[in-house]
C-alpha cells in the first residue's frame, strides 16, 4: 500500500547508506523536476565506498526540486528531494543536522511523529542496504556549529600544534582541512600571540593560500572522462595512505618449484585446477601468525597501533569499475582450496557489483596478485589504515643453483610494502623470508 506524503513535509533527507558512511557521490538522478513518483520508485543512484546503492522515494508525491549535480559529493543527513507539499508557499530546504547530531540521519519534525523506515537498494547485481531515514518540514536555514572534514592524521597534527581544527579555513577537495591548512592557522595564532606579547595589538589568524594549479592543454585530447565513481573513491584511499603511511618496500623470490608440482597433486584430486594465489594467501597467514606485528591497523586518531588476532585478509580484485579489495574474515581458518572459493566468489561479487559493504572493511592485512597481468616486482600502496601489503609477481622459469648444481626451477616474486612507523625493516624482512620459507617447503605449509 502507498504512503501518502504528510501535508506538512517536503523535504527527503539522504539517508544512512551504511555504517561509517558519511558522504556519497551522486552517479545518476533517475527523476527530474516536476515528476510524480511512488513510494519506493528509485530517485537516484549514489556511489558509496566503492558500491553502488539505489535511494528509493519513502512515500508517493510529485518531485519539486532535486538538490545535487550528478558527479557532485553530498553528506549524509543534507536534503536530497525536496517535495511539491500541494499549494504552500515554497520555502528553502533546512540544512540536515550533522550524523552525529541527528543519529545519521534520523530526526523529528515539530509536532511530527518520527518517521523512519528502510532504504533498500533493488537494483539487480548491485548493493542492498538497509538504513534509516528521516523526513522533515522546509524551513530557513539556521545557524550551526560546523565540523571541520579532516583525516585522523590531520586531526592530530591540529592536536600537536594546538590549533582548533573546527575553525580553520579548508582547501581541500570536498572542503576538507588539509596539513598545510593546519599549519597556516597555526603559523598566523603563533604571529598574533608574538604581537600581543610585545604590546602589538594580536592579528588575526593568516588564511592559507590555495596553491595554483597548473594550466592544463586540452589540445589532442580524443576523450574527456569525469574523475568520479570507483576511480575517484581508490585515488582518495591512495592518497590518503601516501601522506599518511612511511611506505618502504622489501623483494624477494620464492623457489616455488616443489608447490607446483604439489598443486597438480591438489588439481588431480580436485578435477580443477589451482592458481598459485591462495597457496601464497595460505602461506600469509601462518606467517602472519609468526609475526602478529604486521596484522595490525593504525589509529592515527588514537595515536595506538591496534594488533588484530584474527587475520582478515583482503584480496585485490581489478573489475572494470577499478580496483576493489574484498577482505576475507578468520582467513587463518581456512585450507587453500577454501581460500580459493572465497577468492572467486567476493571477486565474482565485485565485478558483478553485487558486494557487500561489510566485505570491503575490517581488512588487517592485504594481498595483491600484481602478476595476473605480468610484471614481476611492484611497490604496492599500504591498504590504510593497515600497516602492510604483498604484491605477488608472475611466476616464471629460471636456471638456479641449489648446493652447488644448477638445475630449471619456477621462482614467484614478492614485494612487500609495511608502514616504517609501524613494522621496522628487520621485522619486515623477516616476515618475507618466512612466506618464503614456507612456499619453498610444500610439505611443512601444507602439512604444518
């Protein structure tokens, strides 16, 4: 049955899309300006930490206006529809709460009962996910605290340097408060206090100046493709963790000679036949039990290295939408042809955009498979928060030398990337050359 819009309501706030999410970019309005809807007709399409949710209409009315640009990042609890309420003068949206006031996105309108409900995503192979919303009346704007858009790191360089992280100007993209904004505020407090303590009335705070970009030549451009979606939201992680993490980077090969031969046993028994990804995934994971160092996260927030017991490993999956990693819960529980099934299903989900959100978070360690498409060597990116990551080459022949006689062997190269704050050189290392070991020794990974 259809739920009538309440006379006095016209506003749709963005509902929760789900836990820790705080923003979504607006892919696609499936609605315009001046169109009747129904209750749970979809309105738009938003894209939310790499998975895809349809926003449905939580009641039957005709569509007024649309707040948002396709492409555009808007924050969870601001107004995304406004509502045509049947003859009454149109007035401005009122600004949502922030999540944390307002319990993402849930509130109550004067003299209204609280409405709340549940926001499924239907749309076939993608993400469903169930939140709560809220509905309220129009009203002008008022007046409210702001809290400043900043990554832990950031907040804690504020911290460090005294400065009231909520009342500095941002520059950054999407209006976050970057280092150097920090750092400009407290350079300016820090000449305003000088001044006053030589009798010089204080100045205010130095606003920081955005830096010039350079000019771009658009001659010879054949296509023009929006910086968005997936590929806007794995260039955030990315540049997250470079300011963030101390990356340094160990290689080494592994003499996988004697596993191969040990994986055409498992592939005769099998009837299928096995890559050398989870036997390598299998190899992680007991060293990761040697060495608990590096099944860590980092609360940069906190200032506290966090060590995980479980190990809950993420896989880099390349889909057409970019780079997803889906994580693998209690992966030390598992055998490799167990790993192996968990591998193709999440990587099935992510290409069919059909994962669940809880699958993409919670990772305490990652590996990628940077030789699916060659290359041996690679530096991969530290998945932050965790603290490091293995990129597998391609494994290829090669003459070696084992107590003096040469002999054709197959090596896998490795290369792993650990936050220096975190995992010293040695301990990294030492973890590397116990995957090592392990992979070399068939009968002690798969036997111990």
């Amino acid at each position: 049955m259809s739920v009538k819009q309440p006379a006095d309501q016209s506003a749709f706030i963005l509902p929760d899309l789900g836990e820790g999410v705080h923003e979504a970019e607006l892919i696609k309005w499936r609605v315009a300006p001046g169109d009747t809807v129904k209750e749970h007709q979809i309105l738009a399409e938003m894209e939310t930490d790499k998975a895809l949710v349809e926003v449905p209409s939580p009641w039957s009315g005709k569509i007024r206006e649309l707040h948002g640009k396709e492409g555009e990042i808007l924050n969870v609890g601001n107004v995304l529809v406004s509502y045509d309420v049947g003859g009454k003068g149109a007035a401005k949206p009122a600004p949502a709460k922030s999540v944390e006031a307002s319990g993402a996105g849930e509130s109550k309108a004067d003299g209204a009962d609280e409405d709340a409900g549940t926001v499924v995503g239907t749309m076939s192979g993608e993400l469903s996910v169930s939140s709560r919303f809220a509905r309220r009346p129009e009203a002008e704007p008022a007046q409210s605290s702001r809290k400043a858009l900043a990554t832990p790191a950031v907040r804690r360089i504020a911290r460090e340097l005294g400065v009231d992280i909520d009342r500095v100007s941002a520059t950054g993209r999407g209006g976050r408060v970057t280092a150097s904004d920090v750092q400009a505020a407290a350079s300016g407090a820090a000449v305003a206090t000088a001044h006053a303590g030589n009798g010089v009335a204080s100045m205010p705070a130095a606003r920081p100046v955005a830096v010039e970009r350079p000019a771009i030549d658009g001659e010879g451009t054949t296509e023009r493709i929006p910086f968005r979606g997936v590929r806007r939201k794995i260039a955030q992680a990315l540049d997250l963790s470079v300011k963030t993490a101390v990356h340094f980077t160990v290689v080494e090969e592994a003499d996988v000679t004697a596993l191969l031969a040990k994986r055409s046993e498992y592939a005769r028994v099998l009837g299928r036949k096995l890559s050398l990804l989870p036997f390598a995934m299998f190899a992680v994971c007991r060293a990761l039990v040697k060495h608990p160092e590096l099944n860590a996260i980092v609360d940069d927030a906190g200032e506290a290295i966090l060590r995980k017991g479980p190990v809950n490993l993420g896989c880099a999956v390349d889909t057409e939408h970019g780079l997803m990693v889906p994580v693998i819960r209690n992966a030390q529980t598992l055998g490799p042809v167990e790993l192996a099934d968990q591998v193709k299903s999440l990587a099935d989900a992510c290409r069919g955009r059909s994962i669940e959100r809880e699958h993409l978070v919670g990772g305490t360690f990652t590996v990628s498979n940077v030789g699916s498409h060659g290359g041996m060597f690679a530096t991969p990116i530290i998945n932050y928060p965790e603290v490091a990551i293995l990129g597998l080459g391609r494994s290829r022949e090669k003459v070696l030398v084992k107590d003096g006689r040469f002999y054709a062997g197959s090596v896998l190269p490795m290369s792993l990337s650990c936050d220096h704050r975190v995992v010293d050189g040695a301990a990294g290392a030492a973890f590397l050359g116990t995957v090592v070991r392990l992979l070399e020794s068939p009968e002690e990974l798969l036997g111990g």
